[in-house]
C-alpha cells in the first residue's frame, strides 16, 4: 500500500457504523470470560496492567500511526511487529489531541496490526491517528524459529525454546474419549476407560501466558473370579502461568510445568525463568516433584537447577543448538539425584540429530551405602535421520539407559532395585518413487537387563493418492525374536476419503508366533479393524474405530471412540 | 505484488464495505508475506474474519498434509506468524505435542499414534510385538498402567520393564491355595504350567512322563485341579486314586480285581500295578 493510499482519510462511515464498537467490546469481554474461568488471577493481572501498557512509559517515547481499514469489529492499523507492536499491546486512538478509544491488538504481522476495540468514546474512522508505545524486539528471528523441541517431545513455555503460537491467542482443545477391550475368551473380563482432556493456550493476555494441558480418565477393569475395580486417575500435566516481565527475553513461569532446555527433568511445580539472550540463552528453576502414580502436587522430592544453551543457525536451513545444565533434586535432606547433562539437536535440510548424555553425581548415601561409584554414565540416546535424497532417507539411533537409584529406593524399596542398563539400537531407510509409492524396512534391537535379548525386522509399503478420493494402501511385514519366541505379523490395510470429511481406514493382519519353550505354546491369530473418522465444521473431530481379534485361545474386541473440539 | 492477488483483494474489500463502483478502496499489504493464495480460499467477502477453510486450499501442497485431527486445528495452532512462509515449521510430532513419555520411545510417535487415532490401543499392541515381551492371551485386554506403573524422575517406566512372572504376578503366586504354591516349592516360571492365553486350566506337561498320565490316556479330561488326586495339599508327593468317583466303591473294585493276588483297597496299590493308568 502506497502512503498516500495509507493516509487518505476514509468517508465517515454512517452513524450506524458506531455499533461496531459493542461487538468489538463484547468480543473482548467473551475473550475475557474464557480467561477468568481459567485464570481468574491472571485475567486481573492483565487488567492492571492494561492502563500501564496503554499510557507510554518515560523511558519510551510514545510512537504514532493511522488505521487503515475497517472490517467488521477488527480494526488495522498501519504499524506492525518491526514497529515493535506485539499482539496484547494496548492502542489508543487520538483525535484532536484527545484519546477516544483504546485498541488491543489482537494479530500482528511485520508493518500491519489487527485490533479490537477495548474501550471507545467515538466511532474509530480511518485515518485516525493511534499512538502506542514500541516496545523492544526479542530479536530479528521471532521465538518460533529457534528449534522449538527436542528429542524428547517437549515443548516450551517460553523463552529460547519457546513453542510455535507465542502471541497466538487462545488456543484449545476439549476431548473426550472411550475405550473398550473385552476378553471374549474369558467371560466378562477386560476394561474400559473413559476420559476427557483439555488443553488450552493462550499467549495474549499482554504480558502472560497461560497454558493448562489436563487429563481425567475413570478406567474398569474386569477380570473373571474377581471383583470389578474402578479407578480414577485426574493427571494435571500442565498448568502454568509465564510472565514476561518487561520485555519478551524474560520469562518467569509459574506452576506445573515443562521446560523443553531440561526435558530429562520432566514435569515439576515450581517456579522457571528463562532469559533469552538471542543466540543463547540460560535459565535456572527451583520446585518439587509431582507424585509418580498421580502427579499430584508433593513436597517430598525437591528440585534445584539451570541450563545454559548456545544455537546458531538460521531459521529455514540450519539450526543447532547445545545445551547443557545441572540438576539436582533431594527428599529428607538427602540426595535424591544428582546429575548435569549435555545434549545436542542439529535441524538440516537434510540431516536431523539428536544426542543427550547425562552423567549422574554419586554422593552420601549414595557411595557410603549403595556402592555407587562417585560418577556414572547414566543415560545415552541418539537418533539421527538423514534425507539422502529426494527419495531415499536413512535413519538409525542407539539407547544406554538405566534407573537411577533414588532415596525412596534405598528407604522404601518397592522392589530389588534394577540398575542394569537398558539397551537397543535400531536403524533402517525409507525410499519413495514417484508421488505415490513409498517402502522401507528397518531392524532394531532391545537388550540388557533381566528381559534377554529381542530383534524386529520388518519391512513396508504404501501406495497413495491413486485417486481423487486418496486411495491408499499400506502393507507392513514383521519378524520377531526374542527369549520366548520367534513370529512373524502381517498387516494390510486401505484407506480412502469419503468426501472431504470423512475418511475410512479397514485393515487385516495375521500373527504367527513359535514358542521356544514347547509346542504347545505356539499360536495365531487373525485380526481385522475398522475406522471412521469425520470433521465436522473444520473444529470438531469424531473417530470410531473397532477391532476384532482372535486366535487359537484368544479372541478379543477393542472399540474407541473420541470427540474433541478444538479452537 | 501478484496481480491477481491485487484484484482479487481489491474486490473482496469493495464487496464488504458496499462501496463497488466508488473509488478504489484502500489496499493492504498481503498479511501473509510471500504466500500467494486465492483470498477466497480461507476469507469470505462478507467477513474476513474468522478465516473459513475451503476445499480449495490443499495444505498437502505445503509438504505436510493435515490428516486426522491436524485437519481441525487452527492455523495459528502451529502458525506462529500470519506469514506462513516466513517460519518455516518443523514437521516432527514432537514439534508441538508434548512427550509425556519423557523421551522413552525416542521421537518416531508413529509406532503407537497416528494423527486419526491417537489411543490406537491394538497398534500399540502390535508394536509391543518387537519389544522383549509381545503381548499375548489375558495380557492383551489389560490397561498399559497395569503393567508399566508411573515411575519417578530418574527411573524408566517402559523400556525396562522387567517380562518374568513374577515380577507382576508374585502376589497371585504367593496367593494360592489350590495348590498353595508357595507352600510346596513351586518355581515362579509360571509357563510350566499356564498359559498367558488360558490360564486355567494349568497344565503340568512333564506329568505324564514323569509320573503318570493325566493329560493324555483314560485319565485325560478327567480332572480339574490337582488337587482332585492330591488331597494332602500342599504335599504332591502323595495321591490319592479311590477317592474319585470312578474308583469309590471298594465293592465293585473288588469284585473287579477278584483273582488278582494281593489286591489292596489303596491308592498306593492302584499305582503299583496300573503305573500308566491303564486297566489290566
């Protein structure tokens, strides 16, 4: 858009027009309800911080640009994130030296802005000036483009490994979901679980960030000569509040949470900050131990630690990073663990890897009782994949990893305690000709330990996209061995989309499995599943699938089916 | 600037603000940075927003088809920015889902999820085939948890599941009574007589050969716990054969053995002249 086109002073709009500000202020508000059902504190800190965000600090001078269009309750405006307006930011609207409404911004992109009104004394027009206050980049690579995970699945709360979708709004998803297996071969037996999940993420609420990730399930379990069993399980795996106190390098998160630059750490409660320095950055957290069995918030394990991590790179070719850090976490004044870690993760265009080593620190009890050495290699893992070609990737990783011995371990030991290391390899390649023929084969190893040795050979096939309708098949062949038993599994199945929301996916398999032990030990078995996915209004996801299996003593049934709505 | 984005935007904006025919409205700069799409693909005239996802716009064309549930998440979900190409997202599962697992499986999720399913419990099953312990019979209609208890940070929940018997099932050992098999020494290799597939009836293979037919022969079938003949339980040294009602009437059995020299109304006789349970 031309400057001129920029300012040109729009026509007033009807006097009708001046309605538009109650949609805009009743979004707000509806946007408003959702976060005080979830973080009432929150929401009340966004609102006392609002007239601070709004009115321009000494140390910043104010900065001035115009609204440019109008469209229904959004209004844009001609200044953007290199301004340095982030979405949250408050706006006002300024005519004859007077503010006549205040704008929250609710997207930003690099020179525009999209707006809702908040608050509104007069009809906004374009051509209306809009003063705000610009604040600091993070950097000139958004949050995004730093490698947002790591081998392990997690995701960030902020910070250097900040997941895709700061400044994104609310973002959710509300699911439900039912399983049943059933023992046809023994009356009555199985279980079934029901559930339900939510998981919400909201990066607008100015200076904060919520997140929730929080699943209940209530399983049944049935079992012939015994009782019926229920249990109810509720795992918060998330529930978290970050705030960014002054600019975006700074993160202080609140609650049970994640960070992905400690992802051995898994979940904890307590407090993480994070400071992004750019191409580094470092944090440091203290906090407890969630309960194993049912995460429920414990005092009894308590956690001290930090990281420090350098990436280099560029956002869509190359990316690296190594991070490094210590933890150490105690329960009754003993040490619990002890350990610090390095881990690296290269993102090529061709090559992607990831290795972590973590070495553990034997100390107390530990030596004195245990017999521990002062240092031990405690777990290794690497993966790598390499994209050979257009056509051809290889893959491959390796896996050392043992128990590490805890305090409960040595005070209330549950059972002999095992340390021997847990080991696997595993390598393979995928080929694709064409558009729309693929196959590959990979082999893999577990060993160590009491459990023996097992290896898995399978190869596969899949054929996709023959018609409009995507039809596919796949094919899947596999043999096992391991201290028991030799088998082989054959899988097929189909695919094709019935319409554009629906898709419907059937299969067969066969299992032919030898016992080492005695003949009488050998078995088979044949299966055949069905399933059935629909959209539904593009945010609504129903699957029913069901699956039945039987054999020479076996013959049992699984269905599931799941809802979810997400936003 | 793509003219016919140009167009195409030009007309969408006269058309919503009810102003086709005056003068050109004013034009923004493509909120998407470089990517060039039809605007009517995901923006209706009457309200840009909230965006409407036609059938038209094919994700797949970008490298990563939305199959599943990816098909109903918001754009800004993943999306960091309006300008999709500006970031270029990973395609790796663990690029936005969090691994509850804590790096257990490594990051190939596609072993037991799929993007439709994401509780596929017969693949998972299948997957547990190449593990240590494929899963067979009782073993295959049991929750993960039965099996894989929560485990502290530090310890492996999964991958290092111990697969003997009586790693799970000591309690259920240590708990019978018919036999009692702690009381008389039975091993814990649970296989010797049971299968995971049917647990009862046991079996005892090596009792045939061993000591006396009971699973092939007249004795076949006839029997469903050992204490059936071993009445002194725990003790399986000792048996009893006129206890069954075959052989209960001392009567009938001695008019059946008249003739026989030292014929004894006692088990211990039954199996000194019948050692493989056959009459004669």
């Amino acid at each position: 858009m031309s400057a001129a086109a920029a300012t040109r002073p729009k026509p007033h709009r009807p006097a009708g027009r001046a309605g538009r500000v109650v949609p805009a202020a009743a979004a707000v508000a509806a946007l408003a309800f959702m976060h005080a059902g979830m973080a009432a504190v929150v929401f009340a800190a966004e609102a006392a911080t609002a007239p601070s965000a709004a009115a321009p600090t000494a140390a910043t001078p104010a900065a001035t640009t115009r609204v440019t269009y109008l469209s229904g309750p959004t209004i844009y405006v001609e200044a953007g994130r290199d301004d340095g307006i982030n979405q949250g930011d408050y706006l006002e609207v300024v005519r004859d030296g007077k503010v006549v409404a205040t704008l929250l911004v609710t997207y930003v992109s690099a020179h525009r802005a999209a707006c809702s009104a908040n608050v509104a004394s007069s009809e906004i027009v374009v051509g209306d000036q809009v003063r705000y206050t610009a604040r600091r980049a993070v950097s000139a690579e958004p949050p995004a483009a730093a490698p947002a995970t790591d081998a392990g699945g997690t995701s960030g709360t902020g910070g250097a490994m900040a997941r895709p979708g700061r400044g994104t709004g609310l973002h959710g998803r509300v699911g439900l979901r039912y399983l049943v297996v059933k023992d046809h071969s023994i009356a009555d037996s199985g279980f079934s679980q029901r559930g339900i999940d939510l998981w919400l993420q909201d990066q607008g609420l100015g200076d904060f960030d919520v997140y929730a990730d929080i699943r209940a399930r209530r399983s049944y379990h049935a079992r012939t000569g015994d009782q019926d069993e229920a249990d109810s399980l509720s795992n918060v795996y998330r529930l978290a509040v970050a705030w960014h106190p002054g600019d975006e390098r700074q993160t202080i998160t609140l609650g049970r949470q994640f960070s992905p630059a400690l992802s051995m750490m898994s979940l904890f409660d307590g407090v993480l900050y994070d400071f992004n320095g750019g191409a580094w950055s470092a944090g440091g957290f203290a906090g407890t131990e969630p309960e194993p069995v049912d995460l429920k918030v414990s005092s009894d394990v308590r956690d001290l630690g930090g990281y420090w991590q350098y990436r280099g790179g560029t956002a869509d070719t190359r990316r690296w990073e190594v991070t490094t850090g210590a933890v150490a976490s105690y329960e009754d004044g003993e040490p619990n663990r002890e350990f610090m870690f390095v881990q690296g993760r290269y993102f090529g265009p061709r090559l992607t890897g990831f290795v972590v080593e973590e070495i553990d620190y034997y100390s107390g009890w530990k030596v004195e009782e245990a017999g521990e050495s002062t240092f031990s290699l405690t777990s290794t893992y690497a993966s790598l994949f390499y994209r050979a070609g257009d056509h051809v990737t290889l893959y491959g990783g390796y896996d050392n990893r043992r128990n590490v011995r805890l305090y409960s371990d040595q005070v209330t030991p549950a059972s002999e305690f095992n340390d021997a290391h847990r080991q696997g390899g595993w390598g393979g390649a995928s080929f694709r000709v064409g558009q729309h023929f693929g196959f590959g084969a990979d082999l893999r190893r577990s060993t160590g330990g009491d459990a023996g040795t097992a290896d898995g050979y399978s190869v596969n096939v899949d054929v996709g996209g023959l018609t409009a309708a995507n039809l596919g098949f796949q094919g899947r062949a596999a043999h096992y061995t391991n201290e028991e038993n030799d088998g082989w599994l054959y899988e097929i199945s189909t695919g094709i989309d019935a319409g554009s929301h629906v898709h419907l996916e059937a299969g067969l398999g066969h299992l032919d499995e030898t016992s080492d032990r005695e003949a009488a030990l050998d078995r088979s078995a044949d299966w055949i599943d069905l399933e059935v996915d629909v959209i539904l209004g593009r945010h609504w996801y129903l699957l029913l699938s069901g699956e039945q299996y039987q054999g020479d003593d076996e013959d049992n049934d699984q269905y599931y089916a799941a809802l979810s709505w997400r936003f | 600037m793509n003219g016919r984005w140009i167009v195409l935007c030009a007309g969408l904006l006269a058309f919503s603000m009810g102003a086709a025919g005056a003068a050109p409205a004013p034009m923004a700069d493509n909120p998407h940075g470089s990517y060039v799409e039809e605007c009517s693909m995901c923006h209706r005239a009457d309200s840009w927003r909230p965006a409407v996802i036609t059938k038209a716009f094919d994700h797949a064309k970008t490298g990563f088809r939305l199959l599943g549930a990816h098909a109903t998440a918001a754009c800004r979900a993943c999306h960091v920015s309006l300008e999709f190409k500006a970031v270029k997202l990973k395609t790796e599962c663990v690029a936005c889902h969090q691994d509850i697992h804590r790096t257990e499986f490594g990051p190939d999720c596609s072993r037991c999820h799929t993007t439709r399913n994401f509780i596929d419990y017969a693949r998972m099953r299948r997957a547990h085939s190449l593990t240590r312990f494929p899963l067979s019979g009782t073993h295959m209609v049991i929750a993960c948890g039965d099996c894989h208890l929560p485990a502290a940070q530090g310890h492996l929940q999964y991958v290092n599941t111990p697969t003997q018997c009586a790693d799970c099932h000591l309690d259920d050992y240590q708990g019978t009574t018919n036999p009692d098999h702690e009381a008389n020494g039975t091993p814990l290799d649970c296989l010797q007589c049971h299968r995971a597939v049917s647990w009862q009836p046991a079996r005892f293979p090596n009792h045939d050969a061993q000591f006396f037919p009971i699973s092939s022969g007249r004795h076949k079938g006839k029997w469903s716990t050992c204490a059936d003949c071993h009445t002194n339980q725990p003790n399986y040294s000792t048996f009893e054969c006129i206890q069954c009602h075959a052989h209960d009437d001392p009567v009938q059995l001695q008019g059946n053995h008249n003739g026989v020299g030292g014929y004894q109304y006692n088990s211990q006789a039954c199996y000194n002249c019948h050692p493989r349970g056959e009459a004669g």
